[in-house]
C-alpha cells in the first residue's frame, strides 16, 4: 500500500468534529461562533457571494471578509436539513463533503454540495456548487427573506 493510499484516523476525526459543529452552529444561527471555524486566510468560492454581496466574482478571501457574508448569508439561505443531527459526509481528512439535498423532511430548500478544505483543524478552502433548484432560487432572487 502506498503512502498516498492510507487513511490517517485521527484526521477523519477531526473532519467530523468539524462537520458536526458546524452543523450545530448553522442551525444555531450563531456567526461568531461559525466563523471560528474557519481559518484566517480561508477562501470561499460560493455563487451566493455575488447574489448575497455583490461584486464581480464568487470568492471571498480571508476570515475578517466573510464575516459579512456569514452574516447576510445564514440568515438569508433557509436550509431546513442543515442541522446537527443531520449525517452523511464523505472525508479523508483533508476534505469534507456534505449535501443539503432539495428534498428535505420539511420540504425544498436550496440544494448544494459543499467541498470544504481542511487545515490545522480550521476550512481553508470552501467551495458551494447549487443544483438546479438552487440556481432558480439565485436567479429568481428567492433567498433573500420577506
């Protein structure tokens, strides 16, 4: 077996600790608290920055910056699985990926992947893919709350 090939435990550890309070704190709502749990320099590359903060590109760099978009963004975005009972991940410790399916207990909900970098115990590296009801939503400029 190579060095490429094996599996580091206390890694895949870590991811899940990771997942699961985030899980915990985008339920909770709570910005600080999330936004702990993102590395100094993480970059996050979303279609919701530019629908959510505007500009010309879907990236953010940085803790300090996405702080406005964790702020405008959770309370906007109406995820109804995204909770801390919610399982089902896929990691090798270095990368954590996790669905807010379309189809929720509780109805639809903007559908997205998330591909989530880690480093050090933080997300270095963030990147949101929608489904297609997801892009409805955008275009229609469905997220925001009324």
């Amino acid at each position: 077996m190579s060095a490429n090939n094996t599996t580091d435990i206390e890694a895949i550890r870590a991811a899940e600790h990771i997942y699961r309070e985030w899980m915990k704190r985008l339920a909770a709502r709570t910005s600080t608290a999330a936004l702990k749990l993102y590395a100094p320099d993480a970059v996050l590359e979303s279609p919701l920055v530019r629908h959510i903060l505007g500009g010309a590109e879907g990236i953010i760099r940085g803790r300090d910056d996405l702080r406005s978009f964790v702020d405008n963004g959770l309370p906007a975005v109406r995820l109804r699985y995204g909770n801390a009972t919610r399982d089902g991940f896929l990691t090798d410790g270095k990368r954590l990926i996790w669905e807010y399916p379309r189809l929720a207990p509780n109805g639809q909900q903007i559908d997205l992947v998330e591909a989530m970098d880690i480093a050090a115990g933080s997300f270095s590296g963030i990147a949101c893919i929608g489904g297609w009801l997801g892009v409805k939503v955008l275009e229609e400029d469905g997220y925001r709350p009324t």
